[in-house]
C-alpha cells in the first residue's frame, strides 16, 4: 500500500558490517569482548529501572526511543545505528504485531548501544538504584518473575 512505500522512502539501507551476526548470553560473554548492543527482554518493573538509568545522565528526555520498525529492527538496526551516533539513545521496542507472538505476553525488548550501556553501569551507584522507591520495585520483581 501507499503508506508503505512512503515510509520506506524515508528508511536508510544498513550495509551489514560483517556476514553475521552473533547473538549471546551476558553470562557466555568472554573477557574482553565488548557486544555492540545489549538487548533486554523484560517486564514492564524491569524495563521501569532500564529507562530510568539510561535517562539518568541525559541533559534532554530523549535517552530512549521507541521507533515504529519491526520487532528486528528495534532489536538490531536501529540500536546498531545507534552506536554510531554522538549520544547514542537506547531502543523500546518489539512492538511489531508480527513479532509480539514470538516473546512471552508482558514482555518489550530494551536495546542498548554498548556506549550508553558502558554509561549506564557507571551511573549505578549514583542513581534511583539506590533508593527505597527501588527497593520495592526489585522486590516485587523478585517476586514475579518472568
């Protein structure tokens, strides 16, 4: 249809960087590599604490985005992209009705570019983390679990 084309008129083409693409596990991670993007399947109380600290040390508040783009795009162009940029911005995403069926009701993807992620574990100590409102949020996640 006509929106369709206008829309894709205005989308850049991603030359891939390599033949593939790896995806793993934080917990398979090897010393010293650093993955371009980090990606989070998570409820909204995790996603919560995610957007807070990736907002954290922005001076706008635009630290995360939600772009319309398919479940992939949210989880890999776009953040890909985003590493390339000056202040790289988080993606939520996963809200491609075509891809909702393949995660778990409840859950949203939060995509970081390792810069901002980087940013983001150094801010920990200083931020909400710290605080009793985030103490019950955690708590109730820990109880709930996805």
């Amino acid at each position: 249809p006509e929106p369709v084309k206008e829309y894709l008129k205005h989308q850049k083409t991603l030359k891939a960087p390599a033949d593939y693409i790896v995806f793993k596990r934080w917990d398979c991670l090897e010393e010293g590599e650093k993955p371009q993007v980090i990606i989070f399947f998570a409820s909204p109380d995790v996603l919560s604490g995610l957007f807070t600290l990736a907002s954290f040390d922005e001076p706008k508040p635009y630290g995360v985005i939600a772009p319309f783009c398919a479940g992939c795009g949210s989880i890999v162009d776009v953040p890909y992209r985003e590493t390339k940029s000056e202040r790289p911005r988080a993606v939520l995403g996963m809200f491609d009705v075509s891809a909702r069926p393949y995660v778990p009701a409840g859950v949203l993807t939060f995509a970081i570019p390792w810069p901002k992620f980087v940013r983001m574990v150094d801010n920990m100590e200083e931020s909400f983390l710290i605080t009793k409102s985030w103490n019950k949020v955690r708590n109730r996640i820990k109880r709930n679990p996805q």
